[in-house]
C-alpha cells in the first residue's frame, strides 16, 4: 500500500483522476447508484467532484479512490477516506459509492476495508468512520462487516438530512489484526 494506491485480493484502488471522468458521469447518471443522493450530477457537477477530490489529496494527502477490477480493470465505482469534521472533531469518513452493475458481488466491502486499513497506517487517526443514509440498509451492512458499530445517529446540517455515523476505533482496529 501506499499514498497512491492500494490492491485488494480482487481490486486495484488509485487516486482517482481526470481519466475516470466518463466513469464517474455514467455512475452519477445511475439513479440507482444516486438513490441516497440529493440527486443525479451532470457533467459540469461530475467534474466538480473529481476537482475537489484532487483537491482533497493535494492539502489532505488522501481523497477518493478509483476502484477498477483486477481481472479486466473495469470501473467499480469510488471509496475513499475523507477528511471530516463530525462534531467538534476530525476524522476520516471511509465513503464509498459503486456502479450499480458492480453491486452484490462484496466491493464495498473490500475496498471499504482497504480504505479504513490504509487510514490506520497511514495516518495517526484514533478512529475511522462513516456517514450512512439510514435508509441505506447495503451501507450499513458493508459498515458492520467492516467491524464498524454505530455510534450515533444525528442530523447533517451541511447535507440536511439525518445521517448514521459508524465507526471503528484504532485499538480496535489492532485487536482485529491479531486474529
């Protein structure tokens, strides 16, 4: 693993970039994928997207990944850590948002479990988290087969809605890497 890149047993995770453009426009036309969403992104709203994910890497060291298949390098969808402020703290938030094709077949998981294990590694962060729509019951799955629980659920005044937040701490963290 590093800053650039992370491979699971079955994707390959890079810095997401100005190549995945028509990937990332086709995912956010996908009202499926978009379902938890305020709505679909257009073209001009997918590239301010992936700016501020470049952006994210560039004063954060960390953003969102592209997530391509190893077998055949297709498109999965998006997972990344993102840096947040929940409450009166920071943490990295493990978002993640596949192509509705890719669904079903254990992604999210994966790579939400890459992502949180390269937040640990690579940062000094005494917990991971992320944000759920708690509508959003495959999220909330893909958090718990991560070894996240949830900590609390409260309302997201950037996003105007309520949100879940689940989360794993570092130490906790260490004791699944012992096993």
């Amino acid at each position: 693993m590093s800053e650039l890149g992370i491979q699971t047993e079955r994707l390959r995770m890079r810095r997401l970039g100005q190549q995945d453009v028509d990937a990332l426009f086709a995912m956010f036309q996908d009202p499926g994928a978009m379902r938890y969403y305020p709505g679909l992104k257009d073209r001009a709203e997918t590239q301010a997207w992936l700016d501020w994910s470049e952006r994210s890497w560039a004063e954060h060291r960390t953003g969102f990944f592209a997530l391509e298949r190893l077998s055949d390098g297709a498109f999965v969808g998006q997972c990344g850590p993102l840096p947040q402020h929940v409450d009166v703290r920071f943490d990295y938030e493990v978002g993640y948002l596949l192509a509705s094709e890719h669904w079903g077949h254990g992604y999210a998981t994966e790579a939400a479990r890459g992502a949180r294990d390269w937040v640990f590694r690579t940062f000094d962060a005494d917990r991971v988290v992320s944000f759920i729509d708690p509508r959003n019951a495959p999220s909330i799955a893909v958090a718990e087969r991560n070894d996240m629980r949830l900590l609390k659920q409260r309302r997201a005044e950037r996003w105007n809605r309520d949100i879940l937040i689940y989360g794993i701490s570092r130490a906790e963290w260490k004791q699944l890497q012992k096993t």
